[in-house]
C-alpha cells in the first residue's frame, strides 16, 4: 500500500511538472521598458501642515509627490501597462490587492487588480484616513478607516483605466487602481521595466498609462514559448503644476 501512494504521489508530481512545462511553450511573454525623454518634471513637494501629525511623522524626510517616478536615466516607474484583446476566461485571483495608508501617504502609488478581485486598503496610522474612489464606470466608494480599525475592502465590478482614490482628509493623497478583465497588465517598476507572462499566442494591442503623459499605444505579436520586447517612450511636453 505505501509503495502504491508512492507512486502516486510520483506521477502526481510529474504530472504537474508536466503541466507547467506545457504552459511555458504553449504562452509566451511580454517584456519592456519605460522611458521619459526630455527634461524631468521636478515634483511637488508635500505640504502637510495642515495635519501636525503628518508633518511630525515626516519631518526629518521632506516627502514629494510620485506624479513622474523617473531614475537618472529617464526610467519611468509607476505606468500601468495591459494588453487589449480576447482572451480565454481565467479565474480571478483569491488573494487581494493590497494599498496601505502610511505615513499620511498611499502605498503604492499605481497598482493593477482584476475585475471582481478585492481591493484591500489599510490604515496604518495613528489617524484617520478617507478612501475616496473617484469612477466613471461605478466603481466608486467613499469611506473614512479609522486608526487601528480593519482594513476595508470592496470588489470593483467594472473595467476601469484608471480608477483615482484620494483621501477626503489629505488631499495630496493620492493612489491609482487599474481594473482590468484579464491577467495580462503589469506595473513598471524603479528602472521602469515590466513584465507580462503565459499570454496565449497572438496580436493584441498593448497599452501604456501614466498619470500626465497619458495613454501610449503599441501592436505586439507574442508567439509560443517566445519573449516579445516592447519598449514605451514618453516625451516630456508638459510640466507639473
């Protein structure tokens, strides 16, 4: 009897050995990176005196706000990317999306979700905070979280690019939510690449978001078990104000 569930447990496991093999061939992935070309906008820096406990709890670290997350070499952090398309259903993530209250700040500033997956947004300060979810495609809530209470969270039930959240009692928080139908979006990271994986084979148009520069937009072929390079390139044209 134990070398029997040995051996299944055997083939079990080769079976799904097996089963992640065939999905690497049979997809292929989407890889790229951001640029922002021209002058960097300088960012605004964040004037909190109008809550003394945020400014005390940033005083010693002067905080600006993320509207162009840019390195040294024009590397955008911080866009949201998606393909459009039709694609096979795929089974919405169990796991939440996460944003945290921190500081008197949204964390992160640009974070991707499914639609009908839960948005799940912390407080962790000492004070309260809003979740104002400002739709155009129903999507909106307009909620206060008070300090130490439990994270509240609600399912967004439409595809919306982007969904803006700020916080009703500090203004200059700001967070975006890109809801989407399918799992193939990604968010730039610092060095401003990203990353799509196991997209089925084909042509779609890929799409590109950022909170000034706007939506830029590319064809991209992916073929099976291949990668695809698909770089996106803002130009500076307007300054933040």
């Amino acid at each position: 009897m134990k070398a029997m569930k040995r051996s299944f447990v055997l083939l079990f496991a080769v079976a799904l050995c097996a089963a992640a093999a065939s999905a690497q061939t049979d997809t292929g992935t989407i890889k790229g990176r951001i640029r922002l070309i021209g002058k960097e906008p300088g960012n605004p820096l964040i004037r909190m005196g109008m809550d003394p406990m945020c400014s005390g709890m940033n005083a010693r670290n002067p905080v600006f706000e993320e509207i162009v997350s840019a390195d040294e070499h024009g590397n955008l952090a911080n866009v949201f990317v998606r393909l459009q398309g039709a694609f096979p259903q795929t089974p919405v993530p169990s796991q939440p999306v996460t944003i945290d209250q921190q500081k008197c700040m949204f964390v992160p500033r640009v974070v991707g979700m499914r639609v009908g997956q839960t948005l799940q947004v912390k407080n962790g300060d000492p004070m309260a905070h809003g979740i104002h979810a400002v739709s155009k495609a129903g999507n909106g809530v307009n909620v206060t979280t008070p300090s130490g209470g439990a994270p509240f969270s609600f399912k967004p039930k439409h595809e919306e690019v982007m969904v803006k959240i700020v916080c009703d009692l500090h203004r200059w928080m700001t967070t975006y939510v890109g809801v989407v139908a399918n799992p193939y979006f990604a968010v730039s990271k610092e060095g401003g690449s990203f990353e799509i994986d196991k997209v089925p084979p084909g042509t779609y148009t890929i799409e590109a978001w950022q909170e000034i520069y706007g939506l830029a937009h590319k064809t991209v072929t992916v073929t099976a078990g291949g990668t695809t390079t698909v770089d996106f390139t803002y130009t500076n044209k307007q300054e933040i104000r």
